[in-house]
C-alpha cells in the first residue's frame, strides 16, 4: 500500500482552499430587517385605507417591488454584509419591499395635490356589523365597495343620507388619496 504524503492530501480536499469568515455581521442586520418588516407593514395597512387601491393592486405592487429588488445584485450587499443567498431573499421579500411601498405612500401623500369632490346620489344602503355599503346612481364605483362603505372609524361627515360626496386629492406618484367622506 502506498502511503500518502500530506502535501497531497491537502491539495486534494476540495475545502481546504475556501476561505471561512469567522465574524457574521448579520445578526444585528437581521433584526433590523424583522424591525423594518413590521414598522413598514404598520404604515402600509395604516396608508391603505386613505388610498384608492384594492387589496390586489396593494398584492401586484408588492410583487413589483420584489422583483424590481432581486435587479439589485448580491454582491452590492455583500461588500459590507456576510450575506447568505437565503439572507439575500429574505431581506428584498420582508424589508426592501415593505420599505418601498412605504416609501411611495408616504412621498405619494407628502406632494399631493388640490382636493377634488364627486358627488353621487345614493339609491340604497346596506347596514351591517361594521359598515354602511351604499349603492350609488349609475352604479357608480360599483366593484371599489371601499369607496362607497362608511365604517365606525372612517372620516366622515353626516348631514342627511341622500347624497355622498368623497373628497379626493391626487398625489405625487397618481395614486388618489381618499380624504373625507360627507353624507348629505
């Protein structure tokens, strides 16, 4: 049997040329992210409601904002983080995109315009639980029921009930924002 020499034992162990990182800076980069998660879900459902969008454009801009975040290479990251792959995608999914949308609702609302009004007449009402849904001439905004429901906790003025008029002002990025509701 032949004996080998420990210089070729060496050179043939495929791990003995990598490089291992003995100081993982992500810990802390972690918890930030699982911070900005939360922080940016709070303000996006807190914003939501004041912005004329549904619940599915809410879903499609999330999934733009996700793609739009794997553009931004790995290696941007990993000149100062030890980032993993799988630390790479949770980071766009829970942290990058939140942030983003966030982002574009608060600047969204920071440079609106002047306030704008449509009136409707309303033909009939339903009363449930929580909410009023009303059903409005010509079938107005008859697949956006946010618009035409008054909640316990929206911003609303009540003068009568035969007329509703939504107070709408565009922002920044066209998104419309929802600023009071008056019954009349």
């Amino acid at each position: 049997m032949r004996k080998r020499s420990r210089k070729n034992i060496e050179r043939r162990t495929p791990h003995s040329k990598i490089k291992v990182d003995d100081s993982d800076n992500m810990e802390s980069f972690n918890i930030l992210m699982v911070f900005a998660f939360f922080l940016a879900t709070f303000y996006i459902f807190q914003s939501f409601i004041d912005i004329d969008i549904s619940l599915l454009q809410l879903l499609q801009l999330y999934c733009l904002f996700v793609g739009l975040s794997f553009f931004i290479s790995i290696k941007w990251y990993r000149n100062k983080f030890t980032m993993s792959f799988y630390e790479y995608i949770l980071f766009n999914f829970l942290a990058f995109a939140p942030l983003a949308i966030s982002a574009l609702f608060f600047i969204n609302e920071v440079g609106k315009g002047k306030e704008y009004v449509e009136t409707y007449v309303v033909e009939s009402f339903i009363h449930s639980e929580y909410n009023t849904i009303y059903t409005l001439k010509d079938k107005a905004y008859e697949e956006d029921e946010y618009l035409r429901s008054i909640g316990q906790y929206d911003n609303i003025e009540i003068k009568g009930n035969s007329k509703l008029s939504i107070y709408f002002s565009d922002g920044l990025f066209g998104l419309r924002i929802i600023e009071k509701k008056v019954l009349h």
